[in-house]
C-alpha cells in the first residue's frame, strides 16, 4: 500500500505570534509581543463601490494579521439615512459654485441612489462592518516599511485607516483569533455596508477576477471567483466572443443555456446554431 504523503503546510509566523507571544506590552500606539514590534489600525472610511476581490491588495500583505466583522441590522434605519443624505448631497450640489465640490455632491447623490436602490428593491442585506489590521516584525525598519506599505495600500483603494491610539490593547483583543469584540473599538470604527461589500472582501480576496457584473464563470488555480460581463469593453476585449470547453458531464451545455436564458430576459437577440438540436427539444 502507498503510504499518502501530506504536503507540509507553510507556518504563518505573524499569526502564530499574536496567538502565542512571549509577552505583552500595550503603548498608546503600538504593541509589544515578545520580540516583535505591531500597531492595529482601523480603517474609518470606504469607497463607495467595492466589487468582489476589492480587498485583495490588503489583506495579503506578509506580515500583517487582519479581522473583518459584520454584523447585520434592520435595513429601514438605512433607508432613511441615505435618503437624507442624497437630499442634502443634491442641495450641495444644486448650490455649490466650485465645480469639484458639485461633482463630489453629484457622486455622492448617484451613489447612495444606487445602494438605497439594492437595498430598498433588490432586498440587499446590510450591517456594521469593521476592519483592522496589524503589521508585526521583529526588526524595526522593517516595520516601518511594512507600516507604509498598510498605510498605501488602503489609501490606494480609497480606503482610509488611522492608527487606535490610547485603544491598542482593547483593537488587539478585538483582532485577536480569539476574538474578544470591544464595544468602543466597534463604535469607532463601525460604518455601515451591504452584505455583498463583507462577501466580496476578505477571505474571499486572495485571488480572482470580477468585472463588477455579468456571470460567475468558473475559479481561478487558487479557488478565486471568477465573474465576467460578457458586454464589457475596453483594452484587449473588443469583442463578446469566448469558447467554453471542458469533457463531457462537466455542464458546459448547462451552463450556456443559463447564459442564453439570462441574456433573453434582458432583451438580447439570441440566434442559436444547434446541430444536435438540443435547445428546440428543450424548448419545446
């Protein structure tokens, strides 16, 4: 008999540090374990659109331990807050003379229409969504280059993050794997957001493709999502055509006839070239 041999699994040193340090020692804004050196940031602000995979180019940084909490409540609270918000944007909007203040307005008015319209009439779930992250090294330069990279890369995605001064020791126990939530950390830096903002992001972030719409198509080598608007344009797409390919039973058919079917409600001309008559059975 052959003996199965099992692929040894890569140590995530930053984890297995916050899990088991040597010791502890809480600053005002940054922690000490053992022999390395971390600071937790919260992040207080988001984009407004953030599709699948929108935190993949942070929360895989070596060397940093991220938490993401959700927490889902009543959507009618929502509802009012944002049609409040879209008043008060158009009114800006409406009255300012600086051309980059009336345009941010006018985003702000496009974009809460549309979060107020997934949640109002496609029922789209929303919660409390919180989002911290710690670098952690043992070398000081080191940490500090990881800091800056944290620091840029969430700048980079229109996400903005301070550092939890003097709320060190209470945003480490919150980021802890043993999750032990703090209700002033929550209250800092809970911001509310659909469902799909928390699916999209980590864990579900590592790999992937999305074009923000369009069909789940299938994963990547790494089990990311893969989702394609077969419309889109731009670069190297200038066409819709694409081959699906795969042995027979894997549900190619299927899956095309679903295509076919969605495209049709949407009021798109469908012209099929079925030599094995496949679709006029099923059709009729």
């Amino acid at each position: 008999m052959k003996k199965e041999v099992i692929p040894e699994i890569p140590v995530n040193a930053s984890l297995l540090n916050t899990i088991t340090p040597m010791g502890l020692e809480f600053k005002r804004s940054s922690v000490v374990m053992g022999d390395n050196l971390g600071k937790v940031y919260g992040v207080t602000k988001y984009p407004q659109d953030m599709n699948i995979g929108w935190l993949s180019k942070v929360s895989n940084i070596s060397s940093t331990v991220m938490c993401q909490i959700f927490t889902q409540v009543d959507s009618s609270g929502l509802i009012e807050a944002l049609s409040k918000n879209i008043t008060r944007n158009q009114g800006i909007a409406m009255s300012a003379r600086d051309p980059l203040t009336r345009q941010r307005a006018e985003k702000g008015v496009a974009d809460g229409e549309k979060i107020m319209r997934e949640v109002d009439q496609d029922g789209e779930s929303v919660g409390k969504l919180s989002i911290l992250t710690m670098p952690l090294s043992d070398d000081d330069k080191h940490f500090a280059k990881i800091a800056r990279k944290v620091e840029g890369r969430f700048a980079g995605i229109r996400c903005k993050v301070r550092s939890m001064s003097n709320l060190q020791k209470q945003a480490f126990e919150t980021l802890s794997p043993y999750h032990v939530p703090n209700e002033t950390v929550t209250s800092v830096l809970d911001r509310i957001a659909p469902i799909k903002t928390f699916v999209g992001g980590f864990p579900f972030a590592s790999s992937g493709y999305s074009d923000g719409s369009g069909y789940y198509v299938g994963k990547d080598a790494n089990d990311g999502l893969i989702t394609l608007d077969i419309w889109k344009r731009g670069n190297d797409r200038t066409n819709s055509n694409f081959v699906v390919m795969g042995v027979p039973g894997v549900g190619k058919s299927t899956a095309i006839k679903n295509m076919m079917i969605s495209e049709y409600m949407k009021g798109s001309k469908i012209l099929v070239i079925d030599p094995e008559r496949e679709v006029r059975q099923e059709v009729a």
